[in-house]
C-alpha cells in the first residue's frame, strides 16, 4: 500500500529535521543522518540521502538553499527517490546489473553534456559538499531502468507503414508554415491526490527560471522527459497535443509557457527558435551518424582500453546498418550509442569530420581516443540538402520512441500503486 498522500502533510517535519541537521554535534548528525526517512518495499531511505539528494538538485539547478525553496521541492524530490529505488529493485529483480563502468561511462556523458572537463564531475560535487554516491545512485537507477525498457518492452512497440505515411504526410503539410525548435519539463500526474502537489511544483519552477535558474538543469533533475535537458527538437503542426501546440505558437524564443494540463501531467515549454517549415535551410550536406562509445575506468591500463575497443569491434562486425550496430552495441558492457540526425557536414568538429566525410553508409570509421573512452562512428544517411524531409528509418525511430515512453510512464506508475511506500518523518 502506498502512503505518500502523507507526503505534502509530514514535510514540515522533515524540513524540521533537515534545518537542524547541520546544527547538532557530530553524534547527534550521524544519528540523525540514519533516521529512515522513507520505506520502498525492502529498501530504505535514509534522512542523509534525502539530505545529500536535496543539496545536489539545489546545486546542480542554481536554486538558492534556502528553508522556503527546500519546503517548495521535497515533495518531488522525495517522489523521485522513492521512484528510483523502485526502479533499481525492478532492474535487480529482473537480474540487470549495471557496473561501476557503466556509471563511470553515465558519469562521463554528464560531463560532456556540461562542458566539463573529464573525470571533474564528481570533485566538484564534492567541493561543494555533495557526496558523489548520490549522484552515482541517480545514474545507476537511470541506466537500469533505461535496460529494464528496452528488455521488457520494445517487443510492444510496433510502427507500421501506414503510421509512417501519416507522419511524412503532416510534414510535407507543413511545409512554408511554422516550426518550432523547443524543449519542455514534464510533470506526469498518475494518482488525483497528488494533482495540486504537482501543480503547484510546476509554479515553483517557473518562478525559479524566471529568477535565472536555468531550464536545461531544472528538466534534468524534476522532468520525467528530462534526461536531454527536455529538449524535443524541432517540431510542427501534429507533432505536440494540440493545446501545447498552441501555447508554443503563441511564444517569443526564450520564454516559456505557464503550466498546461494534459492527460497525462503538466507539461512547461520553452521557445528556443523558429522558422519557416522546408525554407532556408540549405546549408550542404548533411548527415545521420551514429556514435558508438565504449567508456574504461580512471584507472585501466591501456592494453584494458584496447581490449574494450577491440570487443566492441567484434560485436559490431556481425552489423550491416545503423539499426544493427544499436542493437549490438547492448551486448558491450559500459558501451552505450547516440544517435544525431541531419547534422551539416560542415558543422563537425575538426576531430571527427575527416572520420566520417568520406565513410561509405554502414561501415564503421577509425576510432576516437577520448582519454577514458573510445569513440567510432557510422553514417546512417547522406543528404545533399538539409531541407529535405527526415528518412523512414529517422520517423520510424521518432515514432517508436514516442510509443515506448507512453509505455515506460504506465511500467513506472503500475510499480508504484503495487509497492509498499511509507513515510517515516
């Protein structure tokens, strides 16, 4: 049974807690530090995980610690906890193991998605008093769960070509009107009693970023479509809910919307651009590619490195195409791969464009030594002129990815209502 209805009324005692942690003598803080704050079936959290979780939000979306903003985000702050101990023990139970590699290769993409310098992440997240194993928590629950999906449930996702025609049907459509280059934080809303908590964390947010906190960290930490820093590209006519369609429009770029209720949740979204649909766009040629990373640890020797490269090579050998190389690249541990669509030749950084400018489709280039990771590419697809419209295979993907997120929210909440949730403080 869960009880987290309790949630918004017992959080003055935690904020209590957590106000006066810092202001005992050390025993009391280590006693204080282990009092349970939560019960997640078998699992517990701790008043420090809160603590140490509670800091890292603060940190990483530039919100001010103060008594009033904790008071505002424990509630989601709590509810994404519990929601990633439940991932983890689903992962366990479907016996998933995700490797300190395979954080450490988490770990490195944030640093990339950040401009950091590598392996900086987690010293500064200790210089600031954050310990680095509540972010290690985080990633691990995110790479177990992103397995648990593709394991339980991409065999549901189907996209037959008729979807596929509707979509390059909308899109030829919209040619000469409007699109919109976005991004959004999402707020789902599975249970009724949790709708004015939900809300109200949706006008918190807006409140922060229109006092500078910045959008990318915020969707990051609080959205559940956050993990790119929300962004979803550019879109048109028939590619958003019709209502979020329309608030988008009606905005200048940097400005966002208020919160808009969907069936599902509450979504906020952000105008980064706009342009005319199938209009100045020529910019030469373009590119699907496709990165296949293998990452190492600090501290393997170069013949451990090489030899990562060199099964990840042996994997890939059995893959004719960039669907292939996605679907090898699961069975290589701490490997993962990213695919980015109508990239301009011209826009490659000086490192990676002699890889691929002449890399035959399908074919896999000479490795990118990163330091503490190795990186080859495939070219998925060639266009002379970026104005064109996106390749089946590119819709295919959008559209399976779409569907496998309806699905992933409704595996999260049927987890949630069959767990066992308590809140002790």
């Amino acid at each position: 049974m869960i009880s987290l209805r309790s949630l918004a009324i017992l959080f003055t005692g935690c904020l209590a807690l957590l106000s006066s942690f810092a202001l005992t003598s050390e025993a009391r803080a280590a006693d204080e530090a282990q009092r349970v704050a939560a019960v997640v079936n078998e699992d517990i959290i701790s008043l420090r995980d809160l603590e140490q979780r509670m800091h890292m939000v603060l940190l990483s979306s530039n919100l001010p610690d103060t008594l009033e903003t904790r008071s505002r985000l424990l509630p989601q702050v709590m509810r994404r906890l519990i929601d990633e101990r439940l991932q983890i023990q689903e992962a366990e139970r479907l016996k998933i193991n995700v490797t300190a590699t395979d954080i450490a290769g988490g770990i490195a993409t944030i640093e990339r998605q950040n401009r950091m310098p590598a392996g900086q992440f987690e010293p500064f997240l200790q210089s600031r008093g954050v310990n680095p194993e509540t972010m290690r928590q985080q990633v691990r629950a995110e790479l177990g769960w992103a397995q648990v999906i593709r394991r339980e449930l991409s065999g549901e996702v189907h996209v037959g070509e008729e979807s596929i025609d509707t979509r390059l049907q909308a899109l030829r459509a919209n040619f000469g009107k409007p699109e919109y280059l976005a991004a959004e934080i999402f707020l789902s809303v599975d249970d009724s009693r949790h709708e004015d908590e939900v809300r109200n964390l949706a006008e918190r947010l807006i409140e922060q970023m229109r006092l500078g906190a910045p959008f990318s960290a915020l969707a990051m930490q609080f959205s559940q479509t956050g993990a790119s820093g929300g962004n979803l590209g550019w879109v048109s006519e028939g590619m958003l809910d019709q209502d979020l369609f329309r608030a988008l429009a009606k905005l200048e770029p940097s400005t966002i919307t208020p919160p808009i209720r969907t069936n599902d949740g509450y979504h906020i979204l952000l105008l980064l651009d706009r342009r005319t649909a199938g209009q100045g766009l020529s910019v030469g040629p373009t590119l699907d590619v496709l990165s296949l990373e293998v990452v190492s640890l600090p501290s393997a020797t170069l013949p451990e490195r090489e030899a990562q490269l060199t099964r990840l090579r042996e994997t890939l050998a059995a893959g004719k195409n960039c669907d292939d190389f996605e679907r090898l690249v699961k069975d290589v541990p701490s490997a993962s791969a990213n695919r980015n669509n109508k990239v301009p030749l011209k826009q490659l950084p000086a490192n990676i464009e002699p890889l691929i400018s002449n890399l035959p489709i399908g074919s896999l280039s000479q490795p990118l030594d990163l330091g503490n990771s190795r990186r080859l590419f495939a070219v998925c697809q060639r266009e002379d002129d970026s104005g064109g419209l996106p390749s089946r295979d590119a819709i295919r993907q959008r559209i399976e990815d779409e569907q496998l997120d309806v699905l992933a929210r409704r595996y999260l909440r049927d987890l949630r209502r069959s767990a066992f949730v308590e809140i002790r403080i």
